[in-house]
C-alpha cells in the first residue's frame, strides 16, 4: 500500500482530493491531518470517515510532535493544510504567517528525514504571480504577491523550492487558478453569492466589478494533481489553470441566472484593498504531460450552484448558527 498524507484534508479542495484518491487509487492508504479551523469540517469527509483506507487525525501541521511522524512514515505528501482567505488576511495576517510559512516548514523539516518520501506537494496558488495585467503567467516568472495571504503562499512555495534545492527533499510546487465546486466555505465569492442569492439577500460585489479571474473546476485540479503525483519532475513548478477567464460581474450575472434571482441583488460594495485585477495562467508545461481541464465552466458553475441548492445541511447552520463566521461577516461587510 503507498501511504499518502493529506494535510488540510477537510478543507474545500483537500475534501474533494481525499474522495477522489480513495475512488481512483484502491492501493492507496490516505491519512488526512487537519486542525479543523473554521473552514476544515467532519462534514466534508462524513462518508469516507470510517472508510478502511482512510484515518483521520485532528492536529495542527505546526505541532511537530503531531505532523513529525505521519510526515516520516509517508510515501507522498499533499500538502493542503493553509489558511486560505485573502479578506481575512487583509483583516489579520498572524494565522497566514505561522500555518502558511511556519507549519510548511515543519513540515518540510519532517520531510527530510522520512525514509520512503518520494513526492512531497507543496499547493501553491496563482496569486503567488500578482496581478496580471496582460499575458498569462508561466512558471519561470516573477513572484510579486500583493497581500498577506498571497505573500505567505509565496513564502511557502520558495521554502519548499529550497528544500530540494539544498536537501534532496522531492518537492514539486503546483499553482492552481481559482477553484469552485462542491463544499467550498461560503466566506468565498462563488458559494457566498450562491447561498446569498438562495436567500434573495444581497451579493456584496467589489469594486467595478470587473476583475478577471481563471476559474478551475475542482475535479479538474484533483486530476492534475494525481497525474503530477504520478509524472511530475522533483523540483519543478506547475501551473494549473480552468482556461476560463471571467470578470466578477459576469460570474455574478450567471450565478443569478442559474437561480432564477434579479439583478437588483448585486451591492456594489467597496473594494477589496489592493485587489488583484486579473490573473491568467498558461498551463502548457502540464497540457504536455497530457492533462487538460474537462469540466466546460457552464457545467461545472451550473452542477455547483445546484449543489449548494440542494445541500443546505452544509452551508445553512455556519452562515446561521456559527457565531464566528456572523462577526465576521459583520467585519467585512458591515460597513
Ligand atoms: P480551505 O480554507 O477550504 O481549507 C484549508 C484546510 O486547512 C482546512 O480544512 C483547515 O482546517 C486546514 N488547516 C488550516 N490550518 C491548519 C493547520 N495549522 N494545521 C492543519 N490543518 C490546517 O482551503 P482550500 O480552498 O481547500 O485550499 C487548499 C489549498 O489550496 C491551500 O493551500 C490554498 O492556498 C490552495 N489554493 C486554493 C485555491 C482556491 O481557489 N481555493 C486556489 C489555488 C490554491
Ligand atoms: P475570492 O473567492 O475571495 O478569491 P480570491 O480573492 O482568492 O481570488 O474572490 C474572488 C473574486 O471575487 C475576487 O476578485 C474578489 C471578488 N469578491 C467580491 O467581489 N465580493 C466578495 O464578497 C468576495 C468574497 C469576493
């Protein structure tokens, strides 16, 4: 059996890789370590929770006496476990700092002396690149990340670089475009507008509204990912983009249409704080290993609007019961 270790693994796309593995890879033993912090929930593993190839372990990747030993007795690593909000990081940055640089380092640490580790995924993001005004970002290019989240991703990213480099640790880097689907936390923009607009409640649009983002349907990420595991070169950077470049009004336009909803929900609200205008991936380096994204943008956003419409156990008690997300959501948005 090939030991995979999942960190963040009950998280939004760490959830959605945990099923995936499980299904595609019957000689896989999947151990999933996550804290369980706001967005990690029970919930998005509820069926493979007592499943034979997979344990779950609640712990922080920062306590090294916790992540040490499941990093030393793995085959592969997949390396998810982050805080991911960038409005969050712009309201407090400590969490990004310790769990986004310092916990990658424990881990890396622990890395260097597991025995078998033959693939260690270090999931960046594109916004590790900036904004992009024109073109589209390849792998080789300048890291200039413009706020505290993606300035941690990019700490973390070169970190792990260097542990190949100096160490021989076997890292590979990926850099995904915005991913959407099923049990993404309703704090990002597609479930937010999703479970808003179910609510005929506003949807708080930032700014003109016309920043660009490449929107990578998470099933897609999940098959690059398992073919980088597979054929990926240690050392080298991959890029993983949907090809589907839309502005935010556009996305938000749809997402109504999906549910029947007017237009009059769109708030224009203040914008996000040196909000990136656009980022754009070119993806040849992984088209040539033989991936290519499958899931056409109309589908996938229609299937995850649906998803959410017909999951409302999921999102409903944390945008109304949960104490925490409601205080935030008054600090972000109740200007
Ligand atoms: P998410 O916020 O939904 O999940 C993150 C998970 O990490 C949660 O389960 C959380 O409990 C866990 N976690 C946080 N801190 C931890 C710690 N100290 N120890 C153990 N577990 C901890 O995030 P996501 O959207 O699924 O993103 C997963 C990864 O993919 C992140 O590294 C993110 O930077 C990267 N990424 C995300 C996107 C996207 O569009 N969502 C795009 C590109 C890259
Ligand atoms: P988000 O889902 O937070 O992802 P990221 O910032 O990592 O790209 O936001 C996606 C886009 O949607 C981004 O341009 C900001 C915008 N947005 C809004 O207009 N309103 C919102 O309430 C949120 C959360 C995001």
């Amino acid at each position: 059996m090939v030991e995979v270790l999942v960190t963040g693994g009950a998280g939004f796309i760490g959830s959605n890789f945990v099923h995936s593995a499980l299904a595609r890879h019957p000689d896989w033993r999947v151990t999933t370590l996550d804290k369980l912090t706001y967005c990690g929930r029970r919930e998005n593993l509820h069926d493979v929770m007592d499943h034979p190839r997979h344990t779950f372990v609640h712990g922080d990747i920062g306590d090294g006496s916790v992540s040490g030993p499941l990093v030393e007795r793995a085959e592969v690593v997949v390396h998810f476990a982050a805080e991911t909000h960038v409005d969050r990081s712009i309201l407090a940055a400590g969490e990004f700092i310790r769990t986004d640089v310092e916990g990658t380092f424990v881990l890396l640490e622990a890395a260097r002396r597991a025995p078998r580790l033959r693939r260690f995924v270090q999931i960046s993001t594109d916004e590790v690149y900036g904004s992009v005004p024109e073109g589209a970002s390849r792998e080789t290019d300048e890291l200039k990340p413009r706020n505290p989240y993606a300035a941690s991703k990019a700490g973390a990213d070169r970190l792990a670089y260097s542990y190949w480099a100096t160490h021989k640790v076997p890292v590979i880097i990926t850099r995904a475009s915005n991913n959407y689907g099923p049990y993404q936390f309703p704090e990002k923009v597609i479930p937010l507008f999703v479970t808003n607009a179910i609510d005929g409640r506003p949807v708080p649009l930032y700014g003109d509204g016309r920043n660009v983002r490449d929107w990578l349907h998470v099933e897609d990420h999940c098959a690059a990912l398992d073919l980088l595991i597979e054929k990926g070169v240690n050392g080298e950077v991959y890029n993983i983009g949907g090809g589907n470049e839309v502005m935010n009004v556009d996305l938000t336009h749809r997402i109504l249409a999906c549910l029947g909803k007017p237009a009059s929900l769109i708030e224009p609200v203040p914008d996000r704080p040196g909000h990136d205008r656009r980022y754009c991936l070119d993806t040849a380096k992984l088209r040539a290993l033989g991936w290519m994204p499958r899931v056409p943008f109309e589908r996938g956003l229609r299937d995850t609007v649906e998803w959410y419409r017909r999951n409302e156990w999921w999102w409903r008690p944390i945008k109304e019961q949960d104490a925490a997300f409601k205080s935030y959501y008054q600090a972000q948005y109740g200007r």
